[in-house]
C-alpha cells in the first residue's frame, strides 16, 4: 500500500495548499483513466494474477484519483473532506500495512486460523466491495458511504495480509 499512502499524502498537501495541480487532477481525463485502471485492478483480484498487494493498491490509489476528479468540482473549495479523507486512508493504510500485517508473526495460530475462516466465508470477497467503491462514486449526496466502503476493503485486505504465510 506504498503509493496509495504516497498519493494521499500528496493530495492532502495539494489541497491544503490550494495548489494549482488540483486543477489537473480534477480533469475528466483523470476520471477516465482512474476507472479503466480500476477495472482492471478487480479483474486482476477476480481471476487472482499477480500478488494480491499490488492490486489492492494500484485500486486504491486509481478509486482516490476517481473520487478527487469527480467530487471536487461538485462540493465547495474549502470543503474539508478533499484533506480528511485521504488523511484518513493514508493513516489507515499505514497503520494496517505496517502495524498489523506487518506484525502478523506475533499473532497466535488459534487466532490467526479463526481470520483465516472469515476471509475464506465471510462473503467479503473485495472485487465486490470493489465495484460496491465504484459504484458509491456516483453517490455524490451521500459522502459518506465511499469511506465506509474504502476502510471495509481495507479492512479485508488486512484480514488477508495477516492470514498469508508467515514467511512471505
């Protein structure tokens, strides 16, 4: 989750500064990019290709591009949520990557097979929450569903970062 933590840093700093880059950013260009690679993410979760890391990442950095570019226009130049959200994702991400996946090893067996169950049946598969996130970007008037939506798969991707094997 590197670049995602990366971008959202940035675009927190860019929008705090009220840098002109946002201008950019916020170009259907980059709506359209952002979904195409968005697409591609989950199709890449659904048939399993690559690591799963990567593709949890290259969805959250594009679905953060989508929802700048196409909520920003729509909502107010000081609105607060173009700087707390990708705060938020940012600290989130950082603490599941580095906290809890990255201590995986110091959680016991009994423990670690009871996840291992909830992500194998729970129904939770992410290339569904992952078009429910796309899905909520069309959701203008109800903020608040894209962040729940966002920290329900970063919550399945920590679940399953914490069930691989201890030593990859």
């Amino acid at each position: 989750m590197p670049v995602f933590i990366i971008l959202s840093l940035c675009l927190c700093y860019l929008v705090e500064t009220a840098n002109p880059v946002q201008e950019i950013l916020t170009s259907p260009l980059f709506i359209d990019i952002g979904t195409g690679f968005a697409v591609i993410c989950i199709l890449g979760i659904f048939f399993n290709k690559l690591l799963e890391n990567i593709w949890y990442d290259a969805f959250f950095s594009s679905a953060l591009f989508i929802w700048f570019a196409s909520w920003k226009p729509l909502f107010n130049d000081q609105s607060p949520m173009f700087f707390f959200f990708p705060l938020y994702f940012a600290l989130a991400a950082a603490f599941a990557s580095f906290v809890l996946i990255g201590g995986r090893q110091k959680i016991d067996r009994q423990t670690r097979e009871y996840m291992k169950a909830f992500v194998e049946k729970s129904g939770m598969e992410p290339w569904i929450l992952m078009i429910f996130i796309l899905g909520s970007l069309q959701l203008q008037h109800h903020f608040m569903l894209f962040p729940v939506l966002m920290t329900l798969l970063l919550v399945r991707f920590t679940l399953s970062g914490c069930v691989q094997s201890r030593n990859s």
